[in-house]
C-alpha cells in the first residue's frame, strides 16, 4: 500500500487557524484538516456539506476527531 501525503499549499491565517493536506492512498484522494478552533470546523463541514449536495449523489465519508486539554482547576 503506498501512502503519500501532500500538505496544500496555503497561507495561514490567524482567525481561520487550520492547515489542511491531501492524503493519497492508491486510487484514493482523502482532504485531510486539523484544526483547534470550533468556528472553522463549522465552516469546513458546512461548505462541504453545500459543494456537495448539488453536484456528487454518492454518499461522502467525514472523521471527526476531537481532542481537549484539561487544566488543573477540571482535574478533580
């Protein structure tokens, strides 16, 4: 099985804060984004949501992966 991963090409931005790559596996093309801020996710699954409910009829698979950091104030 051959892997690559392409990161895209984008400036970052301080509001958006995201980086996004494209994963390549065989015929497969996987748009891959990490992001910690909950407004660009919205976005995101939103405009993916919009760009492909007019135009693909095939079903669209979205991982979501979340992660939180706890502080010692929530560590009870």
């Amino acid at each position: 099985m051959d892997i690559k991963i392409e990161p895209i090409d984008i400036s970052f931005d301080r509001t958006s804060r995201y980086y996004a790559y494209t994963v390549h596996d065989g015929n497969h093309r996987i748009l891959t984004v990490t992001t910690d801020s909950t407004q660009t996710l919205s976005k995101w699954l939103n405009d993916l949501l919009k760009s492909t409910a007019k135009t693909n009829h095939n079903p669209i698979l979205v991982g979501i992966s979340a992660e939180r950091e706890l502080v010692d104030d929530e560590m009870i």
